[in-house]
C-alpha cells in the first residue's frame, strides 16, 4: 500500500503532465511498486507512455513540483512513446536526479513493470509493453555487470559515496539471483544473499542501517575501510557472478 503522503504526490503529477504532455499510461515499477520503499529513501520510479515525444515543459514541471513538495525530488519518470515500446534499445526522454536527459528503459525495469503491472492512470503495462524474455534479461544484467560496474571496480573515489556502495552490492545480489534463478528480487532481499557471495558482513550491515534503520553519518575512517572493502570484494565477486 502507497504512503498517503506519496500517492497524493503522484496524483498531483499524473494530473499536471497530463495538462502538458499526451499521456495515455502512467506506470510505477521500481521499489514502490515492487514492496520495498523506503520514505526519504527511496527513488520513486515511473514510466509515463505518451503518444507524441513530451514538450520540453515536462522539465519545468518537474522542477515546480519539487520547489513544492520535497517528496518529489525523488520522482524519476521516463517518457516513453507508444510507438517506441517493443524497442529496449531507444533512448527515452527522462527526468531524474534534477535532470533532462535521454535512457534506455532497460530489461530490468520492464521485467519490473511486468511483475508489479501497476498503473496509476490508463491500461497496465502488460496490456501494452512487449514481454521480456528471461535470455533478454540475462543478457541485459551480465552486460551491466561485466561493462558498467566492473570497470568502476578499477576506481577508489566513487567506493567513498554511499549510493556506490549500496547500488554497486545490491546490484551485484540481484544480478547474482536473476541470472542462478530468473528471478527479479528486491533490495531488501538482495541484503540476505550478499553474505553467501562473500560480502564484509560490516558493509553489508552499514547498507542496512542506512536503507531500513535510523540515519547515521560514517566517520572518515570507517568511510576509507567501507571503500577498500567494496572495491576489493567487488573486484573479486563480479568475474565470480558472471562465471
């Protein structure tokens, strides 16, 4: 069940896009929709379908909604073009972390969609979005694997931000059992595998505090052995995953 607080922000940005851009569907995937969000922590994931490419105006309303409502800094939408849906490899117009850009809609987050099917205005995602095959997504996750998250595995700055450590670990277990199983599982879930790969028991309880327990700031000391840690389990981990 959606906090009260949130729905209400997200029925206030399905009404104000839908004054400026074609909608036709607005769909949650992601943490919220999947059963594991956290409030102040966790992004807030949509996909809006529109039948034409959104006016730049999107932008704009995005960045009055978070001078207006501190919850919406978190709201990160992609637009998708009807026309453009069966396509995993179009880049779709996005904003995300107070940003205009172009992504992909990866195989993950339709797996996501498929699985939540959640739609907040027009028909469900499964009514409209092409099914993505257990071998496209596997695919798409030793991709991310072996050229994304290995090579930052060769850099110590980012092992000091938390959101490096937290995404690279908990991509690293999710990537772990959808490629042993199929399965998509949450981050909560992706916490009780990361001591059977061999994760530091102490980053792994640090990822805990800081998603599901009560904020704390890490010390300079513990932030460099947090870093050395996860660079080194993850140098290590991702070549033994992608075997």
């Amino acid at each position: 069940m959606i906090d009260e607080a949130v729905q209400s922000m997200l029925d206030g940005f399905v009404a104000s896009v839908r004054d400026i851009a074609p909608v036709e569907a607005v769909w949650l995937h992601g943490s919220l929709a999947l059963g594991d969000f956290q409030a102040g922590r966790s992004d807030l994931d949509v996909v809006a379908v529109v039948t034409a490419p959104p006016p730049p105006e999107v932008a704009d309303l995005h960045k009055r909604l978070i001078a207006a409502e501190p919850l919406a800094e978190k709201l990160h939408c992609s637009y998708m073009v009807a026309d453009q849906l069966a396509d995993p490899s179009i880049r779709h117009a996005t904003f995300a972390q107070g940003r205009y850009f172009d992504r992909p809609v990866t195989a993950v987050t339709r797996r996501e969609l498929a699985l939540s099917n959640t739609s907040l205005l027009g028909p469900p995602p499964m009514s409209l979005l092409p099914a993505i095959s257990d071998a496209e997504l596997a695919d798409f996750v030793r991709h991310d694997l072996r050229e994304f998250w290995f090579p930052v595995t060769a850099k110590r700055p980012p092992w000091y931000l938390d959101v490096w450590v937290d995404l690279g670990l908990l991509t690293l277990a999710r990537a772990h059992v959808t490629l042993t199983t199929g399965e998509l599982i949450t981050k909560r879930a992706a916490l009780d595998v990361l001591p059977t790969l061999g994760a530091p028991a102490a980053v792994v309880r640090d990822i805990a505090r800081r998603r599901y327990g009560p904020a704390q700031r890490a010390n300079p000391f513990w932030r460099h052995r947090r870093a050395v840690l996860s660079q080194q389990f993850l140098q290590s981990a991702i070549p033994a995953v992608l075997s």
